[in-house]
C-alpha cells in the first residue's frame, strides 16, 4: 500500500482543481520520475504570475486554492506553499510583485512572516 504524503496529495488537488496546471504536471512527473512538490510549485508560480500580467483568472483560483490549503494547519501542506510558493513570489519592482497584494488573509500573514519587505 502506498501513502500519499501531504505535499504530493496538494500537488493532486492543485491539478484537479486548476486544471491549466495538468500540462506542467504531466512534464514534471516525466522529467522528474514522480511527484517534487517543491520542484512542481515553481512552475505553479511562474503560471500564477503569468495569469497575473495577463489579466487572466487562473491566478485568482490558485491563491483561492492556497489560501483554502493554509486554512488546514497542516504541516507538510504549509511548508511548500511557504517555502516554495510565496518565497518565490516576485519582489519589488520585478513584474507582478503586485500579485502579494491580492493574497488572503492567511497568506499574507505567512507572506509577510517571511518577506517582510515585500
């Protein structure tokens, strides 16, 4: 019997629930040999990013997912999207650093833990 752990059943439900994100996916499960929940969450973000600047919605869908995500507690699920999501988000004055504002409210507050400074 296999267990799934947090991070790799959050890269699943990312997938399933915004599904622009499968093509990245299937690549990265190829490339990878299986599921890199921190690897896969970099082409997450250059994708929120992009839907950002492009004034597309997938980029809301997402934050929704991952403010939902957060509002769990749970350990594994919390240290990617931190970590490897918004510690990777554009800085100040890189193109679409706005995006930080349009975090919720557990986000920002993960967001603003370890990016003060934006």
């Amino acid at each position: 019997m296999t267990t799934t752990t947090p991070s790799v059943q959050l890269v699943s439900d990312l997938v399933a629930r915004i599904p622009e994100f499968r093509d990245a996916y299937e690549s990265h499960v190829f490339t990878q040999g299986g599921v890199l929940p921190h690897v896969f969450f970099w082409d997450v973000v250059q994708g929120t990013v992009s839907s950002f600047l492009e004034d597309q919605d997938r980029w809301r869908r997402t934050l929704d997912f991952l403010e939902e995500q957060c509002c769990r507690g749970v350990l594994g699920i919390d240290e990617v999207i931190v970590t490897s999501f918004l510690g990777d988000l554009p800085s100040p004055p890189e193109p679409g650093h706005e995006i930080a504002g349009q975090l919720g409210p557990v986000l920002s507050a993960k967001f603003l833990r370890i990016r003060p400074l934006g």
